[in-house]
C-alpha cells in the first residue's frame, strides 16, 4: 500500500518536473524579427525576448509618425507648419532641442527650417523646377533657426511662413524610441533599424557585437548596388549615415545633391561624399551626420574633434576625384574589417 502511495507520489512529482521543464522551455528568450514599413522607408528590428513585439512596436511607431511627419494632415508638424493651434507632444519637443543645440553647434549647418530650400532645389514636399538667385533670397528671409523657438509647449515663429522638416533627425530619434520600448521590456539584446539608421544594444544571436555594414558611396539612385565600404562592430552604440550618392538628380549636366547648405540656400558643394558617425544615441549621430555633410570635410573634422562623445567615418574625393577615407581615432574600437 505504501509501495503503491510512492509511485503515486513520484509519479506526480515527475509530472510537475516535466511541466515546469517544458514551460520554461517555452517561455525562454530567443530573437524575433519585427519589419515592415514606416515614414516611407523600411525598419528591421531584432531582439531577444520570451514573445513577439510586433504589435507593440508598430504602436509606437504609429504613435510616433502622429507626431513627426510632414505628410499627415493630423501630426503635429503638419499642423505647425500649417500655423493650426496645437501643443506639441513629447516626440516633437525633444526632436526640436536636439535639433536647436546641433544647429548652434554647426553654426546653422544644421538647420530644420531650411524646408522651403528643399523644397525649392525639388528634394521636399515639391517637384523642382528652374531655380534663380532670387527665388532663393526670397525663402533665406524666413530660413533660419533662430527665427523660431518653443515655449510652453507651443512653437512661437518670427514668421508664419517659417517651416519644420525633421527628416534629417527624425529616423534616428526614432530608432531611439523604439529601443526606449524595448528597454521598458528588460530586453537587452536588440537592434533597430530604420531608414539605414542603427542602435543596438547587447549581442547579437551569435554571442558578439552587432556587425553593421557600411555602404560604399556610389552614385546608384536605384539603392539597388550596395558594395560594402567597411564593418563596424558596435555595442550599447547607434550609427547613422548621410550621403549624396542617391538623392541627386542632374540638369543641364549639373548634379544638384539633397544636402542643401541652409545659409547659401543652395546645395552643399563640396568634397563630402558621406559622413557616417556613431554616437550613444541615433537622434544625435543622424543630426551631426547631416551637418557634417554640409560643412565639408575641414569643418567637419574640426567639430566632429570637438565633440569627444562622436566618432566618424568620412568618405570624399580628392581633388583628383579618388575616393579617400578619413577615421576619428576612436573608430579603431569598432572597427574589425573592411
């Protein structure tokens, strides 16, 4: 009887063994694939968790877009730059400082009320057409960052006709709130792409650092040949790239390339062909990536030096118009092959 009580009793203590085994075994973290599109680019997002986070991460996204683009008659940019009443939310609010303390930093290298600009050289909300010097004096009246602040959660303008695009800013801060989501999971192994802009965090499945290519900057407007430039191993980093090596189009055997200089009015022309910087967050690389681009490659070393928390990868032509790279000293801690 007391044989018969045993089995039993081991009997259900190997069930719950069993049980608790396979259900631990179900709940344990491994790595999920999240992509799709969004903001007119594509995002791909690695991480490793007990359970999918789609439907989590397109809620932030949505909930980002609501905020920061252009397109949408119901974000806040939109009815900003439609000069419509509205308080800006938390997305808007930290894009614009950052955005303000990178334009006083680059001198107005960087600047996000250049959007007539862009719009006038046909790299915006418009399709280009003839541009005289003229045309471009009129809209340099209302560009500039200085004409436009933010009090009380409100955008107050100098004038009306003053206008945001945050597309040089706003990929990356994305990146940066999606990670903010994961991180409110306790994952610590991620990676969040998004347009081409990158943060990671932890390992990748293999046990090491995210390897993360770099393109080379060939001109291709199709985006289709990717030659790779160089690899970067990054930890706990973001990484974002700017280039005019496929947003250019050519007129009267002229290239006109999108990195508009926003105190000429006109397209940056100089020996940049990408800069590429790494940085603790994706807002902060994506916005002195632009700037740098724009200030040309002796400016840009000057400030990128300055700015210990950065390192770079510049790539220009020469003046025989030979591709050359130039590395901020600290690169060699990412860097492992080309």
């Amino acid at each position: 009887m007391n044989g018969g009580r045993e089995r039993i009793l081991n009997f259900l203590i190997l069930f719950l063994f069993v049980t608790f085994a396979v259900s631990s075994c179900r709940n344990s973290p491994e790595y999920y694939l999240s992509q799709g599109e969004v903001f007119h680019t594509s995002f791909h997002i690695k991480y490793r968790h007990n359970k999918l986070l789609g439907d989590e991460i397109r809620a932030v996204l949505d909930s980002f877009d609501l905020s920061l683009n252009p397109f949408n008659k119901e974000s806040v940019i939109y009815k900003v730059n439609n000069n419509r009443p509205v308080e800006v939310d938390r997305y808007f609010a930290t894009v614009f400082d950052k955005a303000q303390e990178v334009s006083e930093a680059s001198d107005g290298a960087f600047d996000v009320t250049c959007a007539p600009l862009v719009n006038l050289w046909g790299f915006g909300f418009n399709e280009s057409d003839s541009v005289t010097p003229q045309m471009v004096d009129s809209l340099k009246s209302f560009v500039g960052y200085r004409k436009i602040r933010l009090e009380n959660n409100r955008i107050i303008k100098e004038d009306p006709r003053v206008i945001l695009n945050m597309s040089a800013i706003a990929k990356g801060y994305s990146c940066d709130v999606v990670a903010g989501l994961l991180d409110s999971y306790g994952i610590e192994d991620y990676m969040v792409e998004i347009g081409g802009e990158v943060r990671v965090k932890g390992q990748n499945p293999n046990g090491v650092c995210w390897k993360i290519e770099i393109t080379r900057p060939d001109d291709d407007r199709s985006g289709l040949r990717k030659e790779r430039l160089e690899v970067v191993e990054l930890c706990n980093r973001s990484m974002a790239t700017s280039g005019n090596y496929r947003n250019y189009y050519i007129r009267d055997g002229k290239k006109y390339a999108h990195t508009i200089d926003p105190r000429t009015g006109y397209p940056a022309e100089n020996e940049m062909l990408s800069a590429t910087v790494i940085a603790g967050d994706c807002m902060t690389a994506d916005a002195y990536a632009t700037a740098f681009m724009t200030l040309g490659l002796d400016e840009a070393c000057k400030l990128a030096d300055d700015l210990p928390e950065l390192d770079y990868i510049f790539v220009y032509s020469d003046r025989e118009g030979v591709m050359k790279i130039i590395r901020s000293k600290g690169l060699s801690d990412y860097s492992r092959y080309k």
